[in-house]
C-alpha cells in the first residue's frame, strides 16, 4: 500500500504553516494510522492455542445455553432464537 501526501508552499506561507498543513494532510489521509497498524507483526497462533480457544468458546456457549434455558440469563444476554433459515 502506497500513500503519497504532496504539500507545496504557498506564496508567503511559513515553515509552520506550512509543517501543520502537511501534518494534517497525513492525518486525514489515514497513513499515520495505517502505519501503527502494520507496525509489528502479529504471529498467529499454534494448532494448541487454536483448539484451546475452540474449547473455550464451546464451555461458554453450552454455559450460556443451559443458564438461558433455565431463565437465569439477564435481559441483555438472551438473543432472539432462529433457525439458520431464517437469517
């Protein structure tokens, strides 16, 4: 991904005027962000790490099913029941 910003200065602009320009030029462009997002690689996890997570997510979600099945779930963890069809 290639970004450029291009900033010439104006007739009797100033250094400064001309440096916040730019600077704000970067920011709105989103490169900044851009860059601190790809700044360190992350490492994907291990086939361990990934059943782990795999077995966690399911004791929650048959946690979560049997408390909502018991009508102990508050309000705002209940979600509206639907088959896959009905999506």
């Amino acid at each position: 991904m290639f970004f450029l910003v291009d900033v010439r200065r104006k007739g009797n602009e100033s250094n400064e005027s001309l440096i916040r320009r730019f600077a704000n030029k970067v920011r709105l462009s989103g490169i900044k962000s851009e860059v601190i997002k790809h700044q360190y690689k992350k490492r994907k996890p291990n086939k361990r790490q990934r059943r782990a997570a795999a077995a966690r997510r399911a004791e929650l979600r048959d946690k979560f099913e049997k408390l909502d099945k018991l009508g102990l779930l508050p309000d705002k963890f209940t979600r509206p029941r639907q088959s896959f069809r009905d999506r």
